[in-house]
C-alpha cells in the first residue's frame, strides 16, 4: 500500500474536490492507492526466475530471518488442460525468497479433490523441477489445526479451524493460476487461500464451505488473514498460461503471458480480471473485500506493462457472460 506524503498541487486540487464531494474520507481513498505489478512472460523458460526477482525487488519485500509459506495452487490433474500454478513459477519463488535470506521456505496446499497430494504433485511435475520437494512440502488437509474466531463474517460460519503451517508463519504467498471459475466467476489470489482449508474437518470439496456461501467464505478467510498482521499476505499470479470457460478445472488453456504481484490482494485480483475483460466489481467476493475503492481503475497504482497490453478476453460460461468488463 501507498504511503501517505506531501500532496502536490495537484493532488491539493484534486484532494480538495474530493472534500467537497464526500468529505475527508474521499479525498484519503483519491490519494492512497494499492500497488500492482504487471510483467510480461510468453513462455515458461528461465527467464521466470528474474522475472519473480524484480516482481519481489517492486514491492520491497523483505525476508530476511522469515518463515515464508509459498500456497501454490495444486487441486487436480489433467495432462490435456493447464489447472494448476505451473512448477518453474513456486521454484522461482522458492529460489527467491531464499536468496533474499528467509529462515524458512515451504510450499503448503490442501487440495479439495484429490486426497492424495503428493500423487498430485508429482503427476504435476512439481517432483520433477522442484528438488527436495517432499521434505518441504506441508499437506494442509492433514497439518495441525487451531480454531480462529471470525469477526462479523458475512457466511454463515463462527470460526474457521486452520492449519499451523499457515498461521505460524511470517508472510504468505498465494501463487494461483489465473482461471476463470465455474461458481464465482475468476479465482485468483482470494480464492486461492481456499486451499488453506483443511479438508480433513471441511470435506472434500470443502463441502462445508460451499453450504455456508462460497463467496462469502472467500472473504471472511481473507479479512481474517489480512486483519490478523501476521502472516503477511503477498500474491504472485500465474497467468503466463491460465484457464477459460469451465474452469478452475474444465476449462480450456488461455495464453495471457504475464505475471501479476503486489501485497493487497483484492487489487492484484481486480488487475488480473480486467485482464481477462472481467469487470471485477461484479465479482462477489471481490465486492465485499473492496477496501476503499480499491476495485476501481484508479484506485490502484499500476507498475509494469500498461493493463491494455496484456487484456486477453477469457471465455466465460454463459452464467458469467454478465461479467465482462
């Protein structure tokens, strides 16, 4: 997030309009602004490690003496689709985050499908380019488990039981793939956090979840998170290759050929939708986690390439054809 500073002239005239027009908390929402990187990545090559870099050296991030969580998003396989965050992309985060001096870096997902993760990760490759990836791996369906009150949720849950491998930790990292969603219209960096779920006491799909309003849960397990401080939240999206039409699991491979990061992650979310031409004040959860405006296009402080270099329309089932942007 942007800090606040001196205003310009020109941030004075436009502040004071602001005032006139709602008063001082409009003129706070004109001024501080959510950061969100955007890089453009054709393929899945070497260049990915530099890219994850500079996408970290952006934002500022500091790891030194962390224990940092990398929440790839694992859920199913199909040799013949693209569903989850490709390997190159959680080694690249890996590899930098360790260079940057972290204590601790593991990788954690509880799937809703498959009950078998580490069958999952390997026929994902994940075996293959990630060394040692078994020693540092953590299977969230099975982690121990603590119980976190949730504060005016807005689905029908009280608390929300959560792995310790999550709550532990320093900073978090959700590294989804850039799909569009069969239930809730796109599923990115918010959504992702459903995988910290463990489906040991919520079922599989996460069953209780989606009974209690799966939009709603998406908002109340990032409220809880961001609300929380610790672990800070930090999203690098995968959208170099992403999903369209019935995803996140039947869809069909999508080149958008980017990167997307930044440390709020409703905004990372709202960039990543724009996109794919979705018009991210339709979707739900987004809606709710709108802090201030930030789903709007200047709400958000761009980095990178401009937004218009890198729209690609993701195909939507006809039930979220209202949705384009």
């Amino acid at each position: 997030m942007k800090a606040m500073r001196g205003w310009s002239r020109r941030e004075w005239l436009a502040g004071s309009g602001a005032a006139l027009a709602g008063g001082a908390c409009a003129r706070r929402r004109a001024t501080v602004r959510a950061r969100v990187s955007l890089l453009r990545l054709g393929r899945y090559s070497q260049e990915i490690y530099e890219a994850v870099r500079r996408l970290l050296a952006e934002h500022r991030v500091e790891a030194r003496g962390l224990r940092v969580v990398l929440k790839p998003n694992l859920v199913e396989y199909d040799p013949g689709t693209t569903i989850n965050t490709h390997p190159l992309v959680v080694h690249a985060a890996l590899e930098a985050f360790r260079e940057l001096g972290a204590a601790e870096v593991c990788i954690a997902e509880g799937p809703g499908h498959r009950r078998n993760t580490l069958e999952l990760a390997e026929a994902a490759g994940y075996f293959g380019l990630l060394p040692d990836f078994e020693v540092r791996f953590t299977d969230l369906n099975l982690d121990e488990i603590a119980p976190v009150r949730l504060e005016s949720p807005r689905s029908k849950l009280r608390d929300l039981y959560l792995p310790r491998t999550a709550l532990d930790c320093d900073l978090l990292v959700s590294l989804p793939k850039m799909k569009t969603h069969h239930w809730v219209g796109a599923t990115l960096s918010m959504k992702n956090l459903f995988g910290l779920i463990p489906g040991a006491v919520y079922g599989w799909p996460k069953n209780l979840l989606h009974w209690s309003g799966i939009s709603e849960c998406i908002a109340d397990l990032h409220r809880l998170l961001a609300r929380r401080g610790r672990p800070r939240l930090f999203a690098i999206v995968d959208g170099i290759v992403g999903m369209e039409g019935n995803g996140p699991i039947q869809g069909t491979p999508k080149s958008a050929g980017v990167l997307a990061a930044g440390w709020t992650l409703p905004a990372v979310d709202a960039v990543c939708c724009r996109i794919m031409r979705i018009e991210p004040r339709k979707i739900a959860y987004l809606q709710m986690e709108d802090p201030g405006g930030l789903l709007a296009p200047e709400g958000i402080e761009l980095i990178g390439e401009p937004l218009e270099t890198v729209q690609t329309p993701f195909e939507l089932i006809p039930q979220f054809r209202h949705l384009r942007l």
